[in-house]
C-alpha cells in the first residue's frame, strides 16, 4: 500500500469527525469501541502513538502510554482536544475535531479510557 493511500483511508474518518459519521452509529458504543473505531488508526491500539497512520503524521499522535507527557494535561484539556480537535488547545491541526459526531459523555468516557493507558 502506498503512503498516499494509507493517508487517504485514515483521512476518511476525519471527515466524519465533522459531522458526518452516521451518530445513529456511535450512540451506542462504549468508549473502547469508540477508541478502536474513531482513535487507534492514529494512537494505536495500545495508546502509544503508533497506530497505521502514524507514519504519514508530522507531528506524531500523543503516546498516552507516557505518564511524564500525559501528567501534564488536565481531563479537560483533554477533552478540549477531542472536541475541538487539537488545534483548539493551540496544538498540531492534525488531530481532527470529534464534536461533531460524539456527545460529551462519550468524549468523557474517551477521556478516562486515554488516561487508562498510563500505568504509573
């Protein structure tokens, strides 16, 4: 698979980001599920930033397996960051905003599943 493709299948879902994933969708899902669907493409599975792609990424995903990094956001810097994407907290415009297609419960329990990556 080329770079170019890898992009463009990962890019899809930030589309969605906008609005346009059905919600219908994601009302029912757990935050896990939530993660593997909407966040692992880029995180990982394991949080560590290293999801597929990653690779094509400048600057790379947040590992949320770092306790020294992560300690350094509050929860609602973090859900700032899903909600309104990553350029809302004044960081890379890469990370898209989720707002649109989560309600704040689910970013909520996002949140506290991000932070169970980090195992002090």
């Amino acid at each position: 698979m080329t770079k170019r493709n890898l992009i463009s299948i990962f890019l899809l879902p930030f589309l969605w980001g906008g609005g346009l994933w059905p919600t219908s969708v994601l009302a029912a899902q757990s935050a896990p599920s939530l993660y593997k669907d909407m966040c692992a493409g880029c995180h990982g599975a394991s949080g560590k930033g290293d999801g597929p792609a990653a690779a094509a990424l400048n600057p790379k995903p947040r590992d949320f397996s770092d306790c020294k990094v992560m300690t350094k956001d509050s929860d609602d810097i973090l859900f700032k960051a899903i909600k309104g994407g990553s350029q809302s907290i004044g960081r890379s415009a890469m990370m898209p905003p989720w707002g649109g297609a989560l309600t704040d419960e689910q970013i909520h329990g996002l949140v506290s599943y991000v932070r169970a990556f980090c195992k002090k």
